[in-house]
C-alpha cells in the first residue's frame, strides 16, 4: 500500500476545511498537493491556495499561488486563476498589472471568463484613451453573447460613439446588445440599452434636421419644419443655446421667418373675441422671445411671483382700517412690484397710456411711480 497521500482527496478535505473556515488548514493542504509536483491536481490545488490566502489577507502569497496555477496550462483553473490575479489587482487599484492578468484570460479562450476579462480591458484601454483598442475588446465582449458582460460593453461602447457624434452606429451597438437579452429577463439592462438607443435616435435626429438646414438658401416648403424639429429637439440633449441659435436663425431669415414664428408660437394663447395683430400686445415679444430662449417657466415663475407680492400688499390693506394716503402707498407699492423684472418696463409703459386714454389727457403721470401723498 502506497504512503504517497491522494492529491484529490487533499483538495476535497482543504476545500471543506476552507467552507468551514479554517483557512490555515486548507492553506496546508494545498500547499501538501503543491509539493506533490507536476500533476493532474496541482492547478487546482493552487487556485485553492490562492484564494484561502487572500481571504486572509496574504495578497502577495495568493498572487504567487495564481501564477503557478496559471503556469501549468490548465485550461479550466488557469484562466480561473488569470481571473482571480487581475481582481487582486483592479481591487487594488493596480489596473496596469491587472491588464497582463485579464490577457492571459483571454489567452486561455474559456468561453465562461472571456465576457468579464474583454470588458475589463476594453475599459482599461478606454480609460488610458486608446479608443480603437476599447472598441476592439467592447466589440468582442458583445460577439460572446453574454447578457450581463455583452449588454455592459454595448452600453459603453454606445456612449462612446455618441460622444465622437456617431450616432448611427451607437444605433447597431445598441440593437446588438438589446439582442442578448431573453424576452422579459434583465429588466434594468434592457431599459438602460432602450434609452441610450432613444437618445442616439435623437442625436441622429438632430444631425438630418441640421443637414437639412445647412447647405443653400432655405426651402420655404422644409426650412420652417426643420427649423422647429431642430430647435424643440436639441434641449432634449442638453443643448439649449444651439436650440436658441436655430430660432434666431429662422426667424432671421425673410424667406421662412413667417412660418417659423407660425410654428414657434404653435402654443401660444389666442383671444377669439379679438383676433388682432398679436404685436399690439406688449407681452407678446417678451413670450416670443421666452419662447425661442426655453425659458418660459422662468418668465411664468415672475409672473407669477410678482402678482403674488401685488396681492399679498393690497390684501394687507382691505383688511385694515388704513386712511387713503397709507391706501395710496400700499397702491404704489404694488404698481412698482413688476419694475424688477426685464418686462416691468413694458408693463409700466402699458399702464400709463391705458391711463392716458381713460383720462383724455395728453400725457401721464407713470403709474409705476405714483405720489404716495
């Protein structure tokens, strides 16, 4: 009978002391099958080391049991323990040493460990600013057909493309990645896949409304549509002051301005009793201009704060006993409450000749600034 101990079983009893918690005694036992030498088990064996020991914090040892896991070739518990070193490493913060690791990963070629280790180097390459070397890897992680390492690298890869203004073909990434994903599973990825691919539709929306607007004199028959789908869809990217530009440029222009100040005031109120020239009405440019700016809600939120401050002065006076000269200044302080805003002006302006044509006079005092005696 043979004294020479069974590497499998050694591996099967450190690996139950290791579930069990006795690090140190599994730690021996790998370390019995590894002075074994050459062997069937000795990858094994040394992938086991390498783990009890960075459980227990020997990191420096645990690396050196990775390599000669690595060293014997195997092809199951080599790329197992390529995985493993270049975690200590990204752990670490070591992303220069963890590079060679996921390499040797891929150099293995085991299906089950080529998804994380093409996405680990694409995202390293990325970060050192090789975008070609990125894209490479980003597109082989997508080739695995793993759901969770392909739809991550067809997410990266996406935004950036989308950032070098490649919409169309963050569009295929995407499709590609939305493709991994089994009916009704990976909720969270498929929603972040299907809105990064409404947003390159949008960025490749806004490229053919520009196209459409950049080259000779504008036709009267598109200018104006593609005026107003540029300007409405830009902010959607964050894009306001281009948005701002594209109005501006189409209400510039005598050829379409009529039709682009049609479609910019697409919203706009309208008095049924008193269709007149909207330009007679002083709040009219400063909406058409709020309009064209995207800042609307700005201008409603003064609007608003002002007739709110007006109320709240003369509701304070209607519930007092006042006399008529502190009445008069409560008025006043009310009339000049708009003054602070860029339309207060117009406001005042409207007022007094409203006042000068209920009083048949010439002229008048400017309500903004009553006398309060």
């Amino acid at each position: 009978m043979s004294d020479t101990p069974d590497p499998a079983q050694l591996c099967e009893r450190a690996r139950a002391l290791a579930e069990n918690g006795d690090a140190d005694g599994a730690a021996r036992l790998f370390e019995r099958v590894l002075d074994l030498g050459d062997g069937p088990y000795r990858a094994r064996a040394a992938l086991g080391l390498a783990v009890v020991l960075d459980d227990a914090g020997d990191v420096a040892g645990a690396r050196a049991a990775d390599r000669a896991a690595i060293a014997t070739g195997d092809p199951e518990y080599g790329p197992r323990a390529a995985y493993h070193l270049a975690l200590t490493h990204e752990r670490a913060g070591e992303r220069d040493q963890a590079a060679p690791a996921w390499r040797t990963v891929v150099e293995f070629d085991n299906p089950a460990y080529l998804p994380p280790a093409r996405l680990a180097l694409a995202r390293i390459a990325d970060d050192a600013g090789d975008f070609a070397a990125a894209r490479e890897h980003w597109e082989q992680a997508i080739a695995t057909g793993d759901p969770e390492y392909g739809t991550l690298a067809a997410h990266d890869l996406a935004q950036r493309l989308l950032e070098r203004g490649e919409p169309a073909r963050a569009q295929r990434v995407l499709t590609a990645g939305l493709k991994l994903i089994e009916p009704g599973g990976a909720p969270y990825a498929h929603a972040r896949l299907a809105v990064a691919l409404g947003i390159a539709c949008l960025d490749q929306a806004i490229g053919a409304f520009g196209a459409a607007l950049a080259d000779g004199p504008a036709d009267p028959e598109v200018a104006p549509l593609a005026t107003e789908l540029l300007a409405r869809t830009l902010p959607l990217r964050g894009r306001g002051e281009e948005a701002r530009e594209a109005w501006r440029r189409g209400l510039a222009d005598p050829a379409v301005a009529g039709q682009v100040r049609a479609r910019l005031r697409r919203d706009f109120a309208a008095d049924e009793e008193d269709p007149g020239d909207p330009a007679d009405l002083w709040w009219e440019p400063v909406l058409e201009s709020a309009a064209a700016d995207g800042t609307l809600p700005a201008v409603a939120g003064e609007a608003f704060g002002a007739l709110d401050h007006m109320y709240a002065l003369l509701a304070v006076r209607q519930t007092e006993d006042a006399d008529a000269p502190a009445d008069r200044r409560a008025l006043a302080e009310a009339v000049q409450v708009p003054g602070a805003y860029a339309w207060g002006p117009l406001l005042h302006e409207s007022f007094a000749e409203r006042l000068r044509l209920a009083l048949g006079a010439p002229s008048a005092t400017d309500p903004a600034t009553p006398d309060p005696a």
